[in-house]
C-alpha cells in the first residue's frame, strides 16, 4: 500500500483493455462529448424502448459494450474473473428497470439471490448491488415513502412482500458472505430506502456490515443523516455499511422541484456537492471502528483525500474497511492504479438484457456529457494511452 499514488499512471490504467477495446473505448467517449448529438441518441434509444423497435443490436455494440458486463450471467462471471486477474473486485449488478408486476420482481428476487450464491461459492470476495425499485414498482414504491412505520414496517400485504424480497435477498448475503450494496434512486423514495435498510443492516450487520446504504452526497441532508445513522447504530450495535456517491440525478430532482414550486433538495453548485463528499469521507474513515464504508467516486481528489484519511486515522485494516468503486467503462485510472498499490477496489458491472439496460445507459451517457471536464479527461486520457501504445 502507498500513500502517494500516481492516479495517472495510463499503462497500468488501461492494462486490461486491447488496442482495438481501447480504441472503440475512445470512440465512444468521443461521441459522448457531443451533447447535442448525445441528446439525438437518447431520443432515439427512447423510440426503441417505447415502440420496441428492431435497433437494440446497435446499442449492444456501442455504449453497451463499454458499461455493461453482457446480457447473460456467464458473460459477467467471466469479466469479474477476468478483472480479478488485475486485483480489481467487482460489484454485480442485475439491470431490471421498467418492471410492474409481482411476477417480475419475484423473477428479479430469483435471480439476484442465484447470483449471490454464486459469487459466494465461484468469486469469494466481489460484491452484489440490488435496486428496490427492481422489485416493486416505483409509484408505489413512492407511495409508501410519506407513511408511517410500525415496528420499522408500514402494515400492508404488498409491503409484506416487498420487504420478505429485501429479507431474502440480505439473508442469503449474509450466508454466503457476500458483500450488498442498496442502490439509492429518486429522493422521493429515499426516506423508505433509508428506513428498509437501517432494519436490515441492524438485522444483519452484526459483526462487519453485510448490508450498505448509498447516501448521494449531493443531497443536502446527507451529512445529518450521516451522523444520525453512525449515532443510531452505535447505540443499537451494529456496523452500518455506507456507500459514498455523488449522485446520478441532479437535473431529474432539480426540474421535478422547480416543476412542483419546491427548493430543491440537492446543492446548487458542484463544489458544495465535492465538499459535502469529502466531509462524507473524512466522517466514515475517522469512525472506522464504527463503520464499513465505499468510497465510490470518480474524482482524483476525492480519491486522494480517501487516501490520504486512510493514513491520518491509521486504518491498517483498511482493505476490509474502506472500500474503492466506479462504474465500468468509467475511470480506470482510478479503479487499477488503486487495485495494484494495495487498495480494495472495485468495478460496477451492470449486467442484463440491453432492453432492460436502456435506462441505466441512459443515465451513464447523461451523466458523461453533462459533467463538465470528467469526459474531457477520460477522453484525453485515452487518447494518451493509444498514442503512447503505438510508439511501442
């Protein structure tokens, strides 16, 4: 383990990549960069997700290729296998967006809970993250989010259900010593999120946290319910697991409050958003004792400032406590320069029907091209690393 880590180091970033992948990982950025053009390709990957039209070969070999692990299981057990040639974990996420009826989420409980098996039993050490909207409808879903709790539940047969899904899938978690990871979504549902997973996490992080919650720090009542849940779990003496992300939809909370005559909840610059992170991050890593956390960023500074908390606190455990993570396809600067000085880092592999994967790749080219020197930098990167690859 190092403390000063070069983040830029492209040949140990980019190792896992061919110089064709690399090359199409370019091309790819480089489309992204192009808002107008971005918003073209979404408008049109919306017509072939409404009117099911015969085009989804042609997100399947574009953006799909570069963010997602492939449409089947096995096509994913063998990236995770592959990325741990290079010490990088990875977190295994079903893509199951877009379904309402019980049949489906049983189906999607199904399958997330096989694949934590698995994980256990072929790839001891990588990580599952589950979607609540994935096994209940969202309006609902949202519905629930302003009524009361009793007991930690709201009394309702569908809830019943919705929590015995949740249940499930954390019990077979634990069993199999797999690592969870629950996935926040629209603020209007998080207050429900945060309440489901505070009960699992006291149910099942007994000894080191099992179950993790995702606070997006863009939110500006994250940093309170930061330190209210370390309080709260320490007093009723569990590990809670936190996950540390930006967040992913600023602009859908910022319009849906303007739109409903509302402040909105998230922060109005993105140095505030960078600051309340880092507070995130000073807070977990000086309560390591307390807390389980992933750090799951794309900034280099956030990154070093991690770091640079992993060496203040002393955290010599850190590799089972502090956790790394970004999104495939995104930052490998990060996630392989991390994994080969010593660090717990990880991958976000996203696997599923392309169908099913539409929402989430629509998110990543949004997020891509509206970030303002992030797609600039992957682009530049790239091209460094293809530059310096053909003078070999």
């Amino acid at each position: 383990m190092k403390n000063n880590i070069d983040l830029e180091d492209l040949k140990t970033a980019y190792c896992y990549k061919s110089n064709k992948e690399l090359k199409f990982t370019y091309f790819i950025f480089r489309i992204l960069q192009n808002q107008k053009l971005v918003k073209l390709l979404i408008s049109f990957t919306n017509s072939i997700l409404k009117y099911n039209l015969p085009f989804k070969f042609i997100i399947k070999k574009t953006v799909f290729n570069v963010f997602c692990a492939g449409e089947d299981i096995d096509t994913a057990f063998k990236k995770i296998n592959y990325l741990e040639k290079f010490k990088v974990k990875s977190v295994l996420d079903y893509v199951s967006e877009g379904e309402n009826n019980d049949e489906s989420f049983d189906a999607n409980t199904k399958i997330i809970v096989s694949n934590i098996i698995r994980l256990g039993k072929e790839c001891p050490g990588n990580y599952i993250s589950v979607k609540i909207s994935g096994l209940e409808n969202p309006k609902f879903l949202a519905y629930c989010n302003g009524m009361e709790f009793v007991n930690d539940l709201i009394i309702s047969p569908r809830f019943d259900r919705l929590i015995s899904r949740i249940d499930l899938i954390c019990k077979t978690a634990r069993d199999s010593k797999v690592i969870l990871f629950i996935d926040a979504e629209d603020r209007c549902m998080q207050d429900l999120f945060d309440k489901i997973t505070e009960t699992m996490m006291e149910k099942y992080n007994k000894d080191y946290a099992v179950v993790f919650n995702t606070l997006q720090m863009y939110l500006k009542d994250r940093l309170n319910y930061l330190n209210t849940l370390i309080e709260a779990a320490d007093r009723k003496n569990y590990v809670p697991g936190i996950k540390l992300v930006r967040g992913a939809y600023v602009e859908k909370e910022r319009e849906k409050a303007i739109k409903e005559g509302k402040i909105p909840p998230v922060f109005d610059t993105k140095k505030e958003t960078d600051d309340s992170f880092n507070q995130a991050v000073e807070i977990c890593l000086r309560e390591f004792k307390k807390v389980d956390s992933c750090i799951a960023t794309h900034n280099n500074d956030s990154t070093i400032h991690a770091i640079n908390c992993i060496h203040k606190y002393n955290i010599t455990n850190h590799y089972s406590k502090v956790r790394f993570s970004q999104l495939y396809g995104m930052s490998d600067n990060l996630t392989f320069n991390l994994s080969i000085n010593g660090y717990n880092s990880s991958k976000y592999l996203p696997y599923g029907e392309v169908k099913k994967a539409i929402p989430y790749l629509i998110r990543r080219s949004e997020e891509n091209s509206s970030i303002d020197g992030q797609i600039i930098d992957e682009v530049i990167r790239l091209k460094k690393e293809i530059e310096r690859r053909d003078k070999l």
